[in-house]
C-alpha cells in the first residue's frame, strides 16, 4: 500500500491552496488533473495561467477541457493565445469548449485589451466560426476593439460583413458631418475593410444593403458596387435611377457611368440624366423627360430653372395646371401676366422673387403682380408705383433728354424733390434717378424709388431696381 495517495483536491480547493492546486495539475493521473483545473479556475489566480496554460497541450482531451474551461473563467490578456490555440484542437469536444470560451467570454470580456487581442487573434488564424462574435464586436464601447474586429474581419474574408461595415462606416461619415466627432481610425479601417471584401461574391450583400431606410447607406452601397468588374452592377444601379433621394439617383447615375454605361434615348436614360441635372440631355430622351423636368422646376435654382425651361420649351410643353409649378414656368420666361391669371398658387412663387430674385426688374414685375392679384408687398420697395413708373419711362420711346426731361417733372409732381428749392437730380449711370441733390450740395438717396433689403446691418442696403447698382448718398 502506497504511503501517499492523491492530493486532495477538495481539501486544497477549501483552504484556497493555490501553490497545491497547481502542483496537482502536474499529477500523473488524468481526474486529479481535470478537478485541479475546475478547481483553480472559479479562484482566478494570475499564478495558475501559466500551468494551466501548458495543460492545453496534455494528451487527454478531458484535461484539454478542463484547462480551457478554467482559463476562460479567468480571463485577461494572457489566457488569449492558449485558448485560441485550442480553437484548433484535433478533438471536437475541446474545440466547442473553446469556441464557447472565445465567443462568448472572451470577446466580453471586462478587459478591454483581452477583447482586443482576442479579436486580432481571430483574425490571424482567420476563423470563419467567428464572424458573428467580430459582427457584435463591432458595437464595441473602445475603439481599439472595434478597429481590430474589423481588420479581422477583413482577414476571414466573409461577405457577411459587407452589411454591417457599409453601416458602420455611414454612421461614422454621419457623425463626422453632423458633430466633428467620429472615429478616424474606425472609418479608415472599415474603408480598408470594404476595398478587401466589395469584390464579386459580395453583390448580393451591397443588395441588401441598397434596401436600407438609411440613404447613406445606400449611397455606400452604391459607390462600392460600382466599383465592381460584373455584368449584374449595372442593372442593379439602373433600378436606383428614380430612388426616392436625389443623392442615391445621382450616386447611381455616376456608378453607371464608372461601370461604361450607355444610357439609352427612353425613360431610363431621361432619369440618368435627370440625376445628374443634366437637363438638355434629358430633354433629349423625348416626352418621358417631362414629368422629372416639372418635377425639378420648382426646386430648381435660377440659372438651372432656365435650362429645365429650355428644355421644356424643346419638347413643346406649355403647363396645363394652375399651380405653383406653372406660376415658376412662366414667371421664369417672364410672362407675368399668366401668372396674374393663375391666381392663389401663384402668391407663394411670386413673394419668392419678390424677396430674392436675382435680377431687381425680376423683383420689381413679381411685386406688380402681387399687386394685381390684390397683395402688395411694400418691400424690398417703399413705392412700387414710382418704381414702376420710372421703369417704364426709362424703357419707353425718347432721347436720352428726352427722358431725363419726363421722369425730372413726374418726380416734382410726386414731391421726391423740390425743384424751388433749388434742388437737383442725380441719376445712376444707367439713366435712373438715384439721388437728390440738396442746395448746400448734401446727397440724399430717393429711397421711394430704390429697392431695399437688409444686408445684416442696421441699415438696408439700397440698389438702383434698373441695373442692380448698389447705390449710396455719395454716389455719382
């Protein structure tokens, strides 16, 4: 009878006897060895990962187990390397073991540097069973963990990814754009990750990716499928030219034309060229451009209005409705009249140009209108009425005299200066009357015939409404 049996390991595992635990582990016995290491691990004692460590290695693969169980309850840094070793163990009951120990501890772990390397690890041996566990990881609260589960996700090589990445990256552009604030590092390295993964086998992922509610998801998803050498890119680009925000119609028209599309003379080619605004293109394609040209007139801006009316006039339509859209269609070709006759719709459009118009003449006609229709609008004119009838005498029949001669006696009968006084004249270079001219020869703009807006200051600002020269009292 032997003198010395095994150690006892529940003895050791009540008096917290780590220096005998861990001897045991060195016992010739396979079930002294396994309870050992279940005992060592719920103590958590830094002393033990070595031994354990070694344990991974032991030819039982019930030991195998136990040590990466243990391991695991530990945590930390420097279990990682052991417990992604045994990933690759022969035995598959070892391998479950610690893929549950990888997957769901490791990559949790409170140690956000166990997290880290963990992930890096994953990527290294690239495991195909972890991409689900990097996904998560991805949502990480420190950078670094999210920057080395997406590097590794990018080394496993799974088209999973692609979804979550193109969002990851939209969320940081988003909160680039919106706060300053974002993660350089984790939008470079999902960049990187995408160039590695948007391939081919990756079309059906930028896909799904395009169904997003999120439009800069999808206008992700668009740029990097156009970078893709398939037949199925372009018709998948083509079905996003009438895409509800005009960014995503654009970003697939300019996919189209990276991928050596040729947009046809028909409606599919009228949206191409619609979002890219390229309105005389549009017009090109015949009658089908014309719902996308009225639709854009309205929200277009001045000098792109009159190419939309340009080509709108080439395809011979005249507005059919009384609303706002037809009031803008002739108010850009001038024809105000068919806005008076518009009515109601056309108050909004007119105000509009009244207040911003970039010509003064543009404005000084709106407001003409507004007063036809019964809604004056004193600004940006104190006078509308002199205004207007200075305008006319400035463009009508007469010598230049002529014409000084007229508007110096309809600007006495209207008391904007006293010629008994002996007051005079100023005129701007373009013949209108700017300025009086005091007898002590201090200059006083005519404010009742100038056009006015704020500029920021306390003052207006006032500009001649015939040739939009800003004027000031000391103006020649």
């Amino acid at each position: 009878m032997p003198l010395f049996g095994p150690p006892n390991i529940a003895q050791l595992e009540a008096k917290r006897d780590i220096q005998g635990l861990i001897k045991a582990l060195a016992y010739k016995d396979a079930g002294v060895k396994i309870a050992a290491a279940d005992a060592l691990g719920p103590l958590g004692d830094p002393m033990a990962v070595e031994p354990l460590a070694a344990l991974v290695k032991d030819e039982d693969a019930g030991v195998r187990r136990a040590a990466v169980r243990a391991l695991s309850a530990r945590g930390g840094v420097r279990v990682v390397e052991p417990l992604i070793a045994a990933l690759d163990d022969h035995d598959p009951g070892v391998r479950s073991v610690a893929a549950q120990a990888v997957y769901r501890r490791m990559m949790t772990d409170p140690d956000q540097d166990a997290r880290r390397e963990t992930a890096t690890a994953l990527g290294r041996i690239k495991a195909a069973d972890a991409v689900d566990s990097l996904l998560r990881a991805m949502t990480d609260p420190d950078e670094t963990v999210r920057v080395a589960s997406v590097r590794s996700l990018a080394s496993i090589g799974d088209v999973a990814a692609v979804g979550p990445l193109i969002v990851m990256l939209a969320h940081e552009q988003y909160r680039a754009k919106t706060s300053g604030r974002s993660s350089l590092a984790v939008e470079r390295a999902a960049g990187q990750a995408l160039d590695v993964l948007c391939d081919e086998n990756a079309v059906d992922a930028l896909q799904a990716a395009l169904d997003h509610d999120d439009a800069e998801v999808r206008e992700l998803a668009i740029k990097r499928l156009a970078r893709i050498d398939s037949p199925m890119v372009a018709e998948m680009l083509e079905a996003h030219l009438d895409d509800q925000d005009p960014i995503i119609r654009r970003s697939a028209a300019r996919g189209l034309a990276e991928v050596g599309w040729k947009p046809p003379s028909d409606g599919t080619g009228a949206h191409y060229w619609a979002a890219l605004r390229e309105w005389r293109r549009c017009a090109e394609c015949g009658p089908a451009a014309i719902p996308l040209l009225v639709a854009a007139f309205p929200r277009a801006q001045a000098l792109e209005r009159s190419e939309i009316q340009t080509a709108l006039v080439s395809l011979a339509w005249e507005p059919t409705e009384s609303d706002a859209t037809a009031a803008s269609y002739w108010a850009a070709q001038g024809n105000w009249d068919k806005c008076v006759e518009i009515g109601a719709p056309a108050v909004e459009v007119l105000d509009a140009i009244v207040k911003g118009a970039t010509t003064w003449r543009e404005r000084v006609a709106a407001a003409a209108a507004l007063e036809a229709l019964g809604e004056d609008r004193p600004a940006p004119f104190a006078r509308i009425d002199l205004v207007r009838h200075a305008l006319s005498v400035l463009d009508g029949d007469g010598t230049d005299d002529e014409k000084r001669h007229a508007l110096t006696a309809f600007l006495a009968e209207e008391h904007q200066f006293e010629p008994s006084g002996h007051q005079r004249l100023d005129w701007c270079q373009c013949g209108y009357p700017s300025t009086r001219i005091l007898k002590n020869g201090t200059r006083e703009l005519i404010t009742d015939l100038l056009g006015f807006e704020q500029d920021g200051s306390d003052e207006p600002a006032y500009f001649c409404p015939s040739c939009d020269a800003r004027r000031t009292a000391a103006a020649d």
